[in-house]
C-alpha cells in the first residue's frame, strides 16, 4: 500500500508533458512567444535549436517583428517535453504546418543553435545547420552584416561588462570625451587590458547607423608601447546607453602608441603611468 501511494505523490509531482494547440498573445523577442492554450492557460515558450538577436543586438528588433509577422494572434502547435532554467517550456513552434523555429534560421533571424542541438532530432540538426548555411551565403538578414555577433557572445560580453563602470574622464576634445574604467584594469600575457569609452556630441556613423558612444575592450603593451583592439559596441545614446548598433570582435594586430593621441593617454592610464588632474 506504502509502495502505491509513493508511486501516486510521485506522478502528481511530475510534470505532465504533452503537445499542445493555443494562440499566439505575445512575442517577447525573436525566440520567445507567450501562447493562451485551449483552457485558457498561460505557456511561455523558448523555441527550441535557434537563437535569435538579443532586443539591444542588431537585427533585434527585426527578428522579433519577424517572429510576430508569422505567429503573433494565430494559432500554433507547440511540441514540447521540457523547462529551461527559467521556467520557459522548450518546444517547437508549428503555425500552417511551418517549423516556425526553422522558418527564423532560414529569414537570417536568428543562429543555429548549435551548443544544444543535440537535444533536436537528426533530420532537424541537419535542416536547421542547411538553413543558416544557406542564409549566411546569400546575405539574408543579420547576415548583411559582415560579423555579426551571435547572442550568447553578446550575452557574454554583457555579463563581462555587467558590473557597475566607474568611468573616469580622461581627456577629450570639443566633439568627443574619453574615458576609462579604472576597476577594470588586468593583467593580460605581456600587456593589460582595459575597457574605455568614447563618448561624442555629434553623432557619428558605423556600418550606415549613427552612435553616439563607443566602448572598446583594448590590450595595451607596458614596455613596448604599442596596443591592439579585442572588442567594441556602438550605442545610440551617450555614456553606453540605448541600443547597439554595431559590435566588432576581431581583435586586431599589434600597433604603435601615436604620440600626443587619445590612445597614449589610455596607454598611460592601463599601464598607472597618468596621474588623474586635481
């Protein structure tokens, strides 16, 4: 008797997985749609073997339009059997007998997600790595971009930055101000790293769109006096603030120092050779 009703409070504790049909009430982003089943309940859902552009990314918003243009107030199946981590239910997304989760891989809306592709079945591993192939040699949307960045690096890169900036005013000029994070100074191989920003009053343009900030990641050499860039992201607003409208993380090679330039004085600054005006 003790053996059955512990196998019963087992069942009843255990999620009750199964597909199901409902509409469409929201679409948080390019990979998250919030779906009303037939009993009126509530189903966040985080569409499976894609990741899509964060909101603040380029191409954000254009994947979430893209999402809600196929699935937004229709009715969907959405074939699931798990949770992530944060409650949402994993699934696939069907609406008018599409996978709508392949549909945003083959628009160039969103990556392959390919860090956990092997929770997808075999025939959907390889159409979904086909389709952003395809995509990506054709320059179909967030592959216009000559490297994009994909969001779990972004998502990295965030949570690297995450931390409140201290930024210290460095220098500047009438149309543009620089600054440092003093805190975020480390050593790195032969140099030190350290991330600065670049704050205008003007707005200047990268790959067509205007910013008005710019935070870079440089890696400057002590002794040799020289510096190569890792990583940037260009906002629309000032001081980081807004969205991204263009990120670049192909670190460069190794230059000199320009004398009496915005990057000797970082140089300075990293390797605790300026001395902060009184």
């Amino acid at each position: 008797m003790n053996f059955l009703l512990a196998g019963l409070a087992f069942a009843l504790s255990s999620p009750a997985w199964a597909d199901f049909t409902g509409n469409v009430v929201g679409v948080a982003d390019g990979d998250t749609i919030t779906v009303l089943d037939l009993d009126k309940v509530q189903h966040k859902i985080r569409l499976t073997g894609i990741d899509a552009p964060e909101k603040k990314q380029p191409f954000g918003n254009r994947s979430k339009q893209s999402l809600s243009d196929m699935v937004f107030n229709k009715t969907v199946t959405v074939e699931t059997d798990k949770r992530d981590r944060y409650g949402r239910e994993l699934g696939k997304v069907l609406a008018g007998g599409k996978d709508v989760n392949l549909e945003q891989v083959r628009a160039g809306m969103a990556w392959h997600y390919k860090a956990y592709e092997r929770t997808q079945t075999a025939a959907d591993r390889q159409a979904y790595a086909v389709a952003e192939g395809e995509a990506r040699a054709s320059k179909r949307g967030l592959w216009a971009d000559a490297e994009p960045v994909p969001p779990w690096a972004w998502r990295r890169q965030q949570k690297t930055e995450s931390h409140a900036a201290e930024w210290t005013g460095v220098g500047g000029t009438e149309n543009q101000n620089f600054y440092a994070d003093l805190t975020t100074v480390r050593k790195a191989g032969k140099g030190v790293r350290m991330w600065s920003m670049l704050d205008l009053k003007e707005a200047d343009t990268a790959a067509g769109k205007p910013y008005l900030s710019m935070k870079m990641l440089n890696e400057f050499d002590c002794m040799g006096e020289q510096y190569r860039f890792l990583s940037s992201s260009d906002y629309t607003g000032n001081m980081g603030n807004g969205e991204v409208v263009y990120q670049n993380s192909t670190a460069s090679e190794w230059n000199p120092i320009p004398p009496t330039s915005a990057v000797k004085t970082l140089w300075k600054v990293a390797c605790g050779k300026w001395r902060q005006p009184k």
